[in-house]
C-alpha cells in the first residue's frame, strides 16, 4: 500500500476483455453441466421418497380406523437435501461491459481485481467449484 491506497498496476484493456469472456465462457459451460447434474440428484431424491411413500402406503394398508390396527408411527420422512450450483454469470458480463464503455486503453488493477479478473479467483469461487465439480460429476456419470 502507499498512502493507504493499494498498489495497483496497468493491464492492457483488450487483452482483460479476452481473458475475462474466456473465463466466463468457462464458468458458464461449468453452470450448465452441474445444473443438469443437481437435476439428477434431485430427481434421484424425489424418486427415494416416492418410493418411500409407497412403502408407507402398504403398511398403512387395509386401517380402517379400528382400534389396535393402526400402524406404528408413521415412517416417511423426507427432505430433499441438494443445493443448487449459483451462476455467477452477471458478475462477469458486468465487468465485461465496463471495460467494453471505458476510453482507456490502459486498465489499472489492484491485485485483488487481477485475482479474480485474469485468475479468475473470485470471493465464490470455492464455493462454486465445489458444487459445480459435485454435480458435474454425476452428471457424466449418468452420460456415460
């Protein structure tokens, strides 16, 4: 830091805008296959608890409200327990559109903004990774 201001350090404008698409096109492709995996999770999910339901109905089975034939209690109990990946997709195009409207061909960024700009390492980014390669994972082995 000088001055209490962080460094920063010029970048060529063109040459941010083609890292940045890339990595955005790259997130997006990720987003997609792990939005078709959460799909198969959840319906793997609600398929158990259709199944579950079904069990329960046969026990349940024949009671007419008599006295002694009323089944335990009842054991169908569900959640469907799958978070859905996060497109991060806005953030990208927004950072996209400002160097797309700004005049200067010189960009300067903290290393904070190199980070997540050109490393494409954003505050999310575990978090998404995590998620995505989870679902992404099952959706190719249902592809497979």
């Amino acid at each position: 830091m000088k001055n209490g201001q962080p460094f920063t350090f010029p970048y060529d404008r063109e040459k941010l805008l083609e890292r940045i698409r890339e990595n955005r096109d790259r997130h997006v492709e990720q987003y997609e296959e792990a939005w078709k995996g959460y799909l198969i999770e959840v319906h793997e999910q609600l398929e158990k608890v259709v199944k579950d339901a079904r069990a329960e109905a046969k026990r349940w089975d024949g009671f007419e409200g008599e006295p002694g034939k009323m089944p335990e209690n009842p054991r169908l109990h569900f959640n469907v327990a799958a978070q859905p990946p996060q497109s991060h997709e806005d953030e990208y195009n927004r950072v996209i559109d400002m160097l797309e409207f700004t005049t200067q061909q010189e960009i300067m960024l903290t290393p904070e903004d190199f980070n997540q700009y050109v490393r494409d390492e954003w505050q999310w980014s575990r978090m998404f990774n995590e998620t995505a390669s989870s679902y992404s994972a099952k959706f190719r082995s249902v592809n497979s």
